[in-house]
C-alpha cells in the first residue's frame, strides 16, 4: 500500500494531460540543453518518469526528446544521477522507434550497464541482445581500468542469459566461466574500506580494514562466501555475491553443453569422484576446462554455503539469508551432480547428513524440498535407500505447515513436478494423499490448477474409493484443521482432556473428548487407511456444522465439484465392474452423508447425478447386480425431494438399463419388481390429497417416473394395461384445484402432453417394443442411438397418428 502523499503524486501523474504533458517536456528539454544539469533537472526527470510510469498505457514522447535523453545519457560530463533517470524514462518508453543507442564503443563499465538495460527493454530483439552479450564479454574479457568495476556488468549478463541464452559463443561462456570460477573462489577475506566523505571531521588516517566473520561472529578462516559477513565490502566480494546469484542460471544454459563423459556411470564414475576429492589445490584445478573449473569451484561454494548453514546467526536476517543460501547451494549441487555424475558420491552423503541436522527443524521445511529432489534424481545411480527422506517430507510436513501458504503452493508444485518420478519409484506419495489433501483445504483457491494437475497421479484402483470419500469431506476437513491449529495454540493447562462423562459443548472441547478423538484422528491422518470406515465420520460431520459458514470452508466447498468431475473422468480410464459397483453404492449412501452446506450439497448432487449416468454406460450390469440398493434407493420418497437430481438419474438409468439388451441375467421378475417400486414412488407423489396437504415435487421426477415405467412396461408387456390405465388418470391430476395451487400451468401441460405421448405409444406394443427395448445385436448401433435422441420427436408423431387434428368429427 502507498502513503497518503504517494497516491496523491501517482494520481497527479495519471491525470496529466497530453497537452500539458508536452509543455513540461518542453521545458525539461531546456533545462537538458543548458550549461549545467543542476537540482531542477534532477526533480524535473523524477516527475517525468512518474508520469510515463505511473499509467498502464504508453506515453508519447516527442521524437526530438527521445534523441536528446540519449545524448545526455551517454555524454561523459552528465552527473550520474541524470544518466541514470534518462536511462529509467528511455526503459518506460520501449519499445522506442527514435532509439539510437549503441553499446559498441563504450568503455565505461556503468554507462555500458545503464544503456545495456535501455536495449534489452526493447523486446526480445535477438539482434539488440546478442549486441549487448558480445559487449558485455568483450569487457569482462580484458584487464579493467582503475575505477572501474565488472560488478555493473553482471545484472546485465544475467538478463542476456534469461532472454536469449544463444546469443554467447562457447569461446565466450569459456571466458566467462573461468571468470565467475576466480570470483566465487578466490575473493578476499578481509573487510573493504569505508569511502572517505571528505567532510570536516573526516580522518585522514585510514582504520586498517579487518577480516570478515561469520553469522555468528566468529572470524572466518575459509574463503568468502554470500553468508560471509562484513560493515564494508570489496569489489571482488561484491562480484562473489552476483557470481553466486547468476551461477544457477548460467550451469543450467551453458554448464551441461558438450559434457557427455564416457561411461559416466560405472566404475570410472568413483575414480572421477576419489580424484576429485584429491585434486583441490589451485595448480591442478587451473588446468582443469573452464566449464569443469567453474563447477568444481561452485561445488565448494555450495559445501561452504552448507557448513556456514550449521552456524546461529546473531542477527535473525542472516537466519533468513542462511536458509535462502541453502536452498540454493542444494539445488546448485543437484545441477552439478546431473552434469558430472563424479560430484555424485560426494553430495550424497554430504546432504544425507544435512538432512539429519536439519529435519527436526520446522523453520528448514522449504530446504527439505530440494534435497528431497536431488535424492529423486540421483538415489537410482547412487543406489542409496531414500525413502526415509520422502516419508518424512510426506508425513511431517503437511500435518505441521499446511497453513504456510508459500511453503503449500512450494510443496504441492514440487508433488506436481515429480508426480510421474514419484508414482514410478516409491509408494509413499500415493500412500501420503490423505497429508497432500491439508494443503488444498486451507489453501483452496491459490492451489486448485495445481490439484487439477497432481490428482491423476494420486488415483488408482487401490485409492480411488478412499479419495471419494476425501473429495466429499474435504470441507469438513478445512473446519478440522481450523480446530487442530486452535487447539494448538492453547496453553498447556487448557489442553488436558475432557471429561468422557461431559458431552462437549465447543468444536474445541470435542477435539480433546474421548467420544470425537478417533474420529479426529481419522479426518487428520497423515496417510491411506483404506480399512478404517469413513462412517465413523457421521457425528463429527453434525458436530462441525457450527464452521459451515466459516469462508474458508465455503472456499474449500467450492473446489469440490471441480475435483470430483475429474475424479470420475480419471477414473474412468481404469475402472472395471467391481470397482464401479462399489463407487456407485458409495455415491447413494454418500448422498445422505455430505457437510451442511447448502450450495455445496446442491452441487455434489448435480456432479454426482451426471457421473452416475457415465458410470451406468461404462457398466450397464450394474442395474442387476446392485438391485437392492438402487431399489431401497428409488423406493424412498424423501430422495425426490432432497436429492432429486440423483434421483431422476437413478429412475432414468433403471430405464435405460433394465434390459436383456444389456445384460442377459435381467428377468422378467426384477423388471416387475422395479416396476411395483416406481409405481408405488409416482402413485405416492401424484395421488390427491386435500389442499392443505398437497406437496410440490419436481416436474422432470414424475416425467421420468412415467417414461421409465412405460419402458418397463414395454420389455414385460403384461404390465402395459397397468401403466396404461396409471397414465390415463394423469388428465385427472393435473386438473386438481390441489395440484394447480402448487404447480405452474406450463409444468403440468408437459406433464399431461408427456403422458399422452407415452399412452398413445403403448397401443402399439411392438413398436414401444423395438423403441424402448432394441435387439441385443442393435443396441448399440448408430441407428438406435439417433432413435434414443429423437425419442420427444418420435413420440409426437405417433400422438399424430393415433389422434385425429382439433375440428375433424369422425364420419
């Protein structure tokens, strides 16, 4: 957030008009022009890059100014100060059509640097940038001249790499690397000198600078490093530092090129390793190729960086800076071992142990993860048993640092990354789901792409059920966790258990009771249990209920349609008969088990209503073999009601199914009794009453009702007089003044017009017959598929047929 006083000057700076705009141009361009570049200059191009930089659009400038502002940032009598803000408005203007820098000529290290970054804000113009490489090393390569230093040149080198890293020969990465070797390496280890200020009490006795120390103040007797500390620095130590900042970057574009070893993985591999151990004194390592002289001197960096890591810092910004060196001397490391597997031996079992110093640690999480990856990529050749390292990143981790939303989103990217590594080499990640799953309930929206990605690779025959019920429950599971983290942060004397005798009266009090622990314990495990029963679940879901408004918990709800129609598509790949049966149980019985909030019961029941009709094609036996249960399902008159869109799916799918066309062990007695319980559900749904005591159902529940018994009817014909003369009373039912008060008249004309239609068709039975009930060996055709979607069409014109036009008397 701005102060006050900035959002006033960012809103002048936005209002200003092109007029205006150009008047004061005109008078910067005049104070440009004039025999010294005082004060008024300076504030005159502060205001202007404001202006230019403060609104989304590009401002025009005048093509006559652009030209001045890069006259004066290259002249050599310009005080700094004004080069740089010429440099800064030249950068808000880019792309610039009038620019005619160049960088061939300059000699001057910060004018090379300043007009280098007004080039490459050009675009990525291969030609502008490969100019400015070639510059940059053409310097870089020569003995600098008093004063000036290679520490201006390397943040532009840097950004060089990132836009086009062809752009440098190999005979210019040589250069540079045998560059970055001495400066990470070979910095001094003494303090630099404070620039005198020339002022009154100025000494002209220079205090003899002393030796730089470590974090924890002790005097450094290795070389330095990032984490070496000092009051002032060096120039070589300030190229140390952005050596080391650029030096991932620069192994990853050029390090790895033309570095295929001859049988890189056997034997010679340790004999590489056990001579490169030896071989640490400056003469041997000055004859090795540049490239290899650079990672060899970068390794070192990295095992220094890691030793200094074991220091305590007396400052807590160094404590900061300790574990950001880390993670990056880890991830260096890995880089160099993928480049010469010689590094290999000696990085493992310098981070195995790393990994027992700092594992305890709950302020080192975020190292864990490149450690963890170097393990991922290099434990195969090291053959090393790494799976307790992964065991504790997946146990640990989640259960403790779930509400850390920058260490999630780093976690969850680093599962997405190695997902397929992951499910290739090791059982824990799969195990682990339930931990995984704590990120996305706290951290919902900033991690739903990335769950998008990972949750494939989390599903198999052996998880997808378990996973169905964490999906359903993952609202529940955010208002869990709100109650651990609150519970944690009680006093020690407030934490002691209830008494089993008292019913708890708080979220919080239930959270320690011995009646609700178990059931906490399973919501919050650390990993699968596929034998436990989420029935469990039932009184904590009721419990929990108070939190159904927390907004964390409406957030994490309304992730859960997302997931739970990718669930089905992923698992639609693998399913067999077994596993779909099973699912489409638990998608009735979970029906009646979801987390009180509204919208969200609505929306699981609209994906599960939709996945059970893809479930059905996938295995249309399941009519058959799960009758009992959908029958006990189809037979309960409150699921129209409260679960009407999984209820119409269920009746339209008996329908659909209920079929010898599709399974052969469908029997007249089933279509009977299929017949009797729909008949019962819609005889109950549509039978007068007395006015007070009418209800409401959904229109499309009874229409499916009848559509499905009419099909019944059609594969067992002894029932069509029953359904005939049920569909003939429906004239009766939509005329009731009871039915008219709760129904629109829309809604009760297709009802009527749909009973009609479906009446008209019975009187020909062999034609409901092929309609509803096709051939085995038609079925599945083309033909009858385009029958089932013109089905609305078809019935019309058979009303067509049967009644005779509105005005025709029979003769």
């Amino acid at each position: 957030m701005f102060t006050a006083a900035a959002e006033s000057f960012l809103k002048q700076a936005r209002e200003i008009q092109e007029e205006e705009l150009q008047r004061f141009v005109s008078r910067v361009a005049a104070l440009l022009q004039g025999p010294e570049l005082g004060p008024e200059a300076v504030d005159c191009l502060q205001r202007l890059h404001l202006t230019v930089a403060a609104t989304k659009y590009p401002r025009k400038l005048d093509g006559k100014f652009v030209e001045l502002l890069q006259t004066v940032l290259c002249s050599s009598k310009c005080p700094e100060q004004i080069q740089v803000l010429c440099a800064a408005i030249l950068r808000e203007m880019s792309p610039c059509n009038d620019l005619i820098l160049s960088c061939d000529e300059i000699q001057d290290t910060k004018l090379l640097s300043l007009v280098s970054s007004v080039l490459l804000a050009q675009g990525n113009k291969k030609a502008e940038v490969s100019a400015v490489g070639q510059r940059i090393v053409k310097v870089l390569e020569r003995r600098l001249p008093e004063g000036q230093s290679a520490q201006y040149l390397l943040p532009v080198l840097s950004n060089v790499i990132s836009l086009s890293p062809e752009s440098l020969t190999e005979e210019q990465t040589n250069v540079v690397s045998r560059k970055m070797a001495d400066w990470l390496r070979y910095a001094s280890i003494q303090q630099g000198v404070a620039q005198p200020s020339g002022g009154f009490f100025s000494n002209p006795r220079t205090r003899q600078p002393g030796p730089v120390t470590e974090v924890d103040g002790a005097i450094a007797t290795d070389f330095f490093t990032v984490l070496s500390v000092g009051q002032y620095y060096t120039q070589d130590q300030w190229l140390n530092v952005q050596a080391f900042s650029m030096l991932r970057n620069w192994l990853l574009s050029y390090g790895g090129k033309g570095l295929k070893t001859p049988n890189s993985d056997d034997k010679s591999g340790m004999d590489r390793s056990v001579m490169s151990v030896v071989s640490t004194t400056s003469t041997s390592s000055r004859l090795l190729p540049p490239k290899e002289r650079l990672r060899e001197k970068a390794f070192e960096y990295c095992q220094r960086l890691i030793e200094q890591s074991n220091r305590r810092p007396l400052k807590k910004d160094d404590g900061d800076l300790q574990k950001a060196c880390l993670i990056e001397a880890v991830t260096i490391m890995d880089i160099i071992c993928k480049q010469d597997s010689s590094y290999m031996y000696r990085a493992v079992s310098f981070l195995k142990i790393l990994h027992g110093r700092i594992c305890g640690d709950a302020t080192y999480a975020r190292a864990l993860l490149p450690i963890a990856q170097f393990f991922l990529n290099h434990s195969k050749m090291a053959a090393v048993d790494s799976d307790a390292i992964y065991k504790h990143l997946f146990t640990d981790i989640p259960a403790q640092l779930f509400h850390n939303p920058s260490l999630a989103f780093e976690f969850v990217q680093f599962c997405k990354d190695n997902s397929q590594l992951f499910t290739e080499t090791s059982s824990i990640f799969r195990q682990s789901f339930p931990n995984l799953f704590k990120f996305l309930a706290w951290n919902s929206p900033p991690l739903i792409s990335e769950f998008v990605d990972l949750l494939p690779f989390l599903l198999d025959a052996g998880t997808a059920i378990e996973i169905f019920h964490l999906l359903l429950d993952l609202p529940c599971l955010t208002a869990a966790l709100d109650i651990q983290l609150r519970s944690t942060a009680l006093p020690t004397s407030e934490r002691a258990a209830s008494d089993p005798a008292v019913k708890p009266a708080t979220c919080l009090e239930a959270f320690r009771h011995p009646l609700y622990k178990s059931m906490f314990q399973y919501l919050l495990r650390t990993k699968s249990a596929p034998e436990d029963a989420p029935e469990r679940l039932i009184p904590l879901r009721q419990l929990l209920g108070s939190l159904a408004s927390s907004p964390r918990v409406v957030q994490c709800a309304e992730t859960v349609p997302v997931l739970l129609e990718l669930f089905f598509r992923v698992v639609a790949e693998f399913a067999d008969g077994p596993l779909i049966n099973q699912l489409v149980v638990l998608l009735l019985q979970r029906s009646d088990q979801l987390y009180e909030i509204p919208a969200f019961k609505d929306d699981v029941y609209r994906v599960l209503s939709s996945q059970l009709v893809m479930l059905c094609k996938l295995h249309p036996a399941l009519i058959v073999e799960l009758s009992k249960e959908i029958l006990e399902f189809s037979g309960t008159v409150s699921n129209i009601q409260n679960k009407e869109a999984i209820f119409t799916h269920v009746v339209w799918a008996i329908g659909e199914y209920m079929s010898v066309s599709y399974d052969k062990r469908c029997t007249v007695e089933q279509i009977n009794r299929f017949f009797e319980t729909l008949e019962a559900m819609l005889f109950e749904i549509t039978q007068l009453r007395p006015l007070a005591s009418t209800s409401s159902y959904a229109p499309r529940a009874i229409s499916v009702l009848m559509a499905t018994l009419t099909k019944l009817a059609a594969r067992s014909q002894d029932l069509i007089p029953r359904v005939s003369m049920f569909l003939s009373k429906m004239r009766t039912f939509v005329q009731s003044p009871a039915v008219t008060s709760v129904y629109c008249e829309e809604d009760l004309e297709e009802i009527l017009i749909r009973a009609t239609e479906l009446m008209n068709l019975l009187k020909m039975p062999s034609v409901a017959q092929f309609v509803f009930t096709p051939p085995v060996d038609v079925a599945s055709t083309r033909f009858q598929r385009e029958v089932n979607d013109s089905l609305p069409f078809a019935l019309r014109i058979v009303t067509h047929l049967l009644e005779p036009a509105p005005g025709c008397m029979p003769g």
